[in-house]
C-alpha cells in the first residue's frame, strides 16, 4: 500500500471511528425507546472499537502502546447478540429481556479467553507479534484466517436468525406500516448477510493468490468504515426514534374498556399464531373458542379481541384458513391421491363433507374435487 493511500485510510478509519462514538452515544442517550437504544448503541460501539483496532495498527500507533494487542478485538463479539436482540424487541411489541439472554455474551467471554496469551506476554514478544502482523509480506495460515474471522461466521448466524424472524413477522401482520418495519429490518439483516459474505471471499480469495494479508484486512475496514458513514448520513434523523410493530387495531373503539395493553395483544397475538403451527389445534373437529383461549391461557372474550383486532375475522374462519390450507396441502400430494375427499376434510379438522366443501369453496373459489382435479393432473 502506497503511503499516500494508507494516510488516507487512516484519516477514513479515524473519522469513521469518531462517528461511530457519536452515533452510538446519541443513539445510547436519546433514543425514546431506551433498552433499544442501548442494544443499538452498544453494537455500534463495539463495531467502533473493532476499527480503532485496524486504526491503531495501520497508523503504527500499536508500537508505543503494544499493551493494547488483544484488548480491542473481542468486543466484536458483542455486535451480532446485540443487533439481534435489538430486532426482536423491534418486531414483537412486549418483548423483555430476560436473565437467559445472558447466553448472548458468551461467544465475548470466549474471545476474551482466546486472546488471553496475547494480554500475558512480555512486551518484548508483544512487540515481536506486532512486527509480524505489519510486516507487508506476512502470509497468514488458513488456521489463524478461520480463528481470525469467528465473529465472522457468528455474525452470519445471528443475521440469518434476524431475517427468519424478520419474514415470519412480515407474514403475521396485516397493516402495512407493521409490514414496511419487518421488511426494512429483512432486507437489512439480506445486506449484512452479503456484507458477510463479501468480506470473507475476498479474504480467501486473496490468501488464495498470496496477497498479503495486511492488504486485505485494511481494505475491508476502509469498507466497514465507509458503512458506518453512510448509516450516519442516511439514519441520523431516525437514530433517536426507530421504527417498531405495533399491535393492530380496528378503528370502531370496540375494545375501547379491554385491560389489554397494545404490547399484551400483539405479543398474545404472535403466542396464538406459535400455537397454529406448532402444535396444530385445528385439526381437532371439536375445536371451541374456549379450547383455543385455554391453551395460551386466556379468557375467550380477550381470544376474540385478539383475532379481531390482529387478524381482522372471527374464530371460525380463523380456524377454517388453516384448514383449508392442511387440505389444499393434502390435495396436491401424489402420496394421498388414494386418499377420498371425505377423508381429506375429516383429517383437516373438518366435521363433514358438507362444511368441508362450503368453506373450501368460500375460501378458495373451487370444490375440493375440483381444486384436487386441476392439481393432481
């Protein structure tokens, strides 16, 4: 790297280094939603200082302050638990931290533990180790390249979570407003994901053809760097507010004297919606209102607000759309072609062939003979 092109990748690290502070102390201070904000704040942070740690290096400033070899690189391992748990108290209104969250901050303490030689040697081999990260030529082996980028492939994981819920939370809500917050939140943990990516092909793709490993590292981080930047410049009015889901509401005041809070619907709400499809209480003929509001422990009365209010139908076609979409499932699969339409209807939940046919109908604008005729030819 030519010295005029490293001054000027130390003077984009150092400003980016500073913006990043400031961004996260004014998202950490002043946002209205104050656990978000300090999930928010500190994942900023940590990115900060994983930069300070580039910034020391390529500056050289490592030399005189070699104690400072390790101690920056594990916060990094706090962005991803931070930035995931930031969406999900975004995207489920009623969310709270609980002491299980905990687990989040081990892949921190891992790290710290990694880099616990590095913090005992002696200053002399301190100094010898940082001789041998700046030295232009230096190779790294492909073991230090993996060990080197675990935030790497934790981060991937956390943003692969982020975006699942993102999806399923798009999925469950009606309003627009609720889905345009769940579809910025997925297609900002899709950017981080091809961020992730990039970054570790182009750092494979270089110790394939023997470029030095300072190279890369330094060009990444002027990338990371320019990130941070234009979240400044493209979030700042934003920083201190952020977007959430918000419950569902009809507007007629129908539940104007109900004890529920908006956050206590929608987080019942998305506890029914769990219940569907993981434990599938539709295919049971008999299945009542009371039944349904027993298994996530609530009064039936608070049950239908929640399918009116969050869903906008009543318990029997709440009910019924999973049904029939069982049934079209069962319809389509060459493994139950034997298998009559009465059959179908009885092992989708359905009483008899009459309410089966009537609602398939309703919901789907054909008889089940007819949907099964045009989708098993």
């Amino acid at each position: 790297m030519s010295p005029a092109a490293q001054q000027l990748l130390v003077l984009l690290l150092g400003a980016a280094v500073l913006h990043g502070i400031y961004l996260s102390a004014l998202i950490f201070f002043k946002n209205k939603n104050i656990e978000e904000g300090r999930l928010l704040g500190l994942a900023l942070l940590s990115v900060s200082a994983y930069l300070l740690n580039y910034l020391l290096f390529l500056s050289g400033i490592i030399r005189y302050y070699p104690n400072c070899l390790g101690v920056l690189y594990p916060w990094v391992f706090l962005v991803g638990g931070s930035v995931y748990i930031f969406v999900k108290k975004s995207l489920l209104p009623g969310y709270r931290l609980k002491w299980r969250h905990l687990l989040h901050l081990l892949p921190f303490f891992w790290s710290w533990y990694r880099v616990q030689p590095l913090l005992v040697l002696p200053v002399e081999k301190k100094q010898a180790v940082i001789d041998w990260f700046l030295h232009p030529d230096s190779k790294y082996p492909i073991e230090a390249l993996v060990e080197g980028n675990m935030h790497i492939f934790l981060l991937i994981g956390y943003a692969v979570a982020t975006r699942q819920l993102s999806i399923r939370t798009e999925q469950a809500h009606m309003a627009d407003e609720n889905r345009r917050v769940a579809r910025w939140m997925r297609r900002f943990s899709e950017f981080l994901l091809l961020l992730l990516f990039f970054d570790l092909s182009v750092k494979f793709l270089f110790y394939t053809f023997d470029i030095p490993a300072s190279t890369v590292e330094y060009l990444l981080a002027a990338a990371l760097a320019l990130v941070i930047h234009l979240l400044g410049y493209h979030a700042i009015g934003h920083l201190v507010n952020f977007p959430k889901i918000l419950p569902e509401q009809q507007a007629n005041g129908k539940y104007k004297t109900s004890p529920l809070t908006p956050e206590q619907l929608e987080t019942l709400r998305l506890a029914l919606l769990d219940l569907m499809e993981r434990e599938r209480p539709y295919l049971q003929a008999e299945l009542k209102i009371n039944h349904l509001a027993a298994a996530i422990n609530i009064p039936p009365h608070h049950l239908s607000q929640i399918l009116n209010e969050g869903m906008r139908m009543g318990f029997y076609d709440f009910v019924n759309s999973y049904r029939v979409k069982a049934a079209r499932e069962k319809l389509c699969d060459p493994q139950c072609a034997h298998y009559s339409i009465l059959a179908v209807g009885l092992d989708c939940g359905f009483a008899n062939k009459a309410s089966f046919n009537r609602v398939f109908k309703k919901m789907t604008g054909l008889t089940p003979s007819e949907y099964a005729g045009r989708h098993r030819e």
